[in-house]
C-alpha cells in the first residue's frame, strides 16, 4: 500500500534509478501521438561500418574509437547506378521506383542539418578534425604505434589514402551503401586475437575458418580490444568478415512507423534494427536508445518543429 501511494506522487524508486544510470529499459507500449514519427526520424544516420574485407588497422581503430556492439557491413558500389536509371526511374528487383521517392544517407543528414534542433554530425565533426589535426607522422614511425594514433575516419576503406576531404558534397560524404549483414563487437575481437586474416597478395580462401564451438568459446566473458596485443598483429593483414556475420538481421522500412519499430524490439528482443531503403541501402541504425521516452518526447518536439 505505501509503495502505491508513493507512486501517485512520482515514478517508482527502481524506475528512478534505471533512469538515472542511463539504462535504455523500453515501456510496455508506445503513446499513439508518438506514432506520427517514422523509423527515418528516430534512426541515426551517422554510421560506423565496416567492409566484407578490412585491414586490421581499420578493424582496431574502430574497435578502439567506438563503443558498439554490432556493425553493418557494407560496400559501396553505386558507380554503375546509372545502368538501373531510366529518366527519373530506379529498377531495383524489377520494381520502379521513383528516385526521389527513396531515402538516401545524404538526404537525411541534409534535412537534419537544415533544422534549427539539428547537433552537428558526428561524422562531420570527425571529417573535419581529421583537416585540422597535425600532418600523419612519417612512413618510417611504427606502423602499430599509427594504428594506435589514428583517429577513425568514417570509411574504414582498403586503402587509407580514400580518406574524405572538405572539399566533398553531402552525397560524398554519406555515400550510398548497400547493406549485407550484422556483425558484432565480440566477433571482431574474437579474429583479431585468433589472428583470423589473409594477406592483400594472396585470396581470402586462404583464411583460416573459425568453428562456431571457436567463436563462442570465451562467452560470456569475450575478450576486450584494449587487452589485445598490438605487436602480435600485422596492421596490413586483411580480414574477411563475411563466413561470421549475421547476412539475414531483422531491418525496417524507414517509412515504418514508430509502433512497429516498438513492437519488434520488444517481441523480438532486439538491441540493434538496422534501416534499409527500398534498394537495399542501409540508411540508419535504430539502438533501444532511440526508443526511450525522453529521446521520442525529444523527436517529436523537433518533428512539430519542422512541419
């Protein structure tokens, strides 16, 4: 009885302080003025990602720089999108689609920089660190000690001189990227401390493969990328991450609206929805952070703001 009596006159003191340390708890069920809001508007189009095939030196940067648990894997490979156009028309599967239609990363992040609410992006805030910070020490330091120096850049590519310039447009800086799967912090950590990598002259084939049994061994406690040891690894080496991911995830629409997101996350357990355009572009990640009551009431306030 006193419990409930306290609580007419504010939250439960667990639920305070579930609050207080941050923890992103979901509500049983979403309010119906919420469901004004699309996947488009809750998403974050900021993503860290990473290639069917990175170099360790990218894989440990961005393990390094980032607290994630899963990353999309992606490529890029619109050069030959103008085969698939025809007037204002994009064929994808057989299906027309008209091309302002489709929700692209460059588009996103150009309506959220034009609002007054809008924070600056952070892959913005990184492009433009990386033109002000001090030129890259020279070739003959120690590549693992750069490894470690890097600051991450948004396209974790191959080759290290395709890093983005201030002189690039929206649409180069968030290029269109075709989605293929999820993989998850621990398993990148797992290859890296089992050295599971092949070397740029010789194929991917010749990797080592990884028994699930292998993969899962040091559950639930895996490894941290800050215990690995930088000196066992060539930053060179090559790792393919596709035999690992997840390459059939859960992902939405991101003209989806909010309940549905709400109910996959809540019914399917979920801690990452990533969002995937009609052409099978990712365009956002969707984390249970971005479900919580105080980040929707924020969304919303900004959605009445643009309208």
């Amino acid at each position: 009885v006193a419990k409930w009596t306290g609580d007419l006159f504010n939250r439960g003191i667990y639920d305070i302080y579930v609050a207080l340390r941050g923890v992103p708890l979901l509500e049983w069920e979403v309010r119906a003025e919420l469901d004004k809001l699309r996947a488009s508007d809750i998403m974050e189009p900021n993503l860290m990602y990473v290639y069917p095939h990175t170099r360790i030196q990218s894989l440990v940067s961005i393990l390094r720089t980032t607290v994630h648990h899963a990353f999309p894997v992606v490529t890029e490979n619109r050069a030959y999108e103008k085969e698939f156009m025809k007037w204002d028309q994009l064929i994808s599967n057989n299906i027309k689609f008209k091309k302002s239609s489709i929700l692209t990363r460059a588009a996103e992040q150009r309506k959220r920089s034009q609002s007054m609410k809008s924070y600056p992006s952070s892959e913005l805030r990184n492009v433009c660190d990386d033109h002000n910070a001090a030129e890259e020490p020279p070739e003959t330091e120690d590549m693992l000690q750069q490894m470690l120096e890097r600051k991450y850049t948004p396209y974790p590519n191959l080759y290290p001189d395709q890093s983005p310039s201030e002189e690039w447009t929206m649409e180069e800086r968030f290029r269109p990227l075709t989605f293929h799967g999820l993989v998850l912090r621990s398993q990148l950590v797992t290859l890296l401390v089992r050295g599971i990598c092949y070397a740029e002259n010789q194929s991917s084939t010749t990797q080592p493969r990884l028994s699930y049994a292998d993969m899962s061994e040091d559950y639930p406690r895996y490894p941290d990328i800050h215990d690995l040891d930088l000196t066992l690894l060539n930053p060179r080496m090559i790792v393919d991450v596709t035999p690992y991911m997840n390459p059939s995830p859960f992902t939405i629409s991101p003209n989806a609206h909010i309940s549905q997101v709400f109910n996959l996350f809540r019914t399917m357990g979920l801690r990452h929805l990533p969002v995937v355009n009609a052409v099978g572009e990712i365009v956002g990640i969707i984390t249970r952070h971005n479900l919580t009551h105080e980040f929707l009431q924020a969304r919303l306030r900004q959605h009445y703001h643009t309208i």
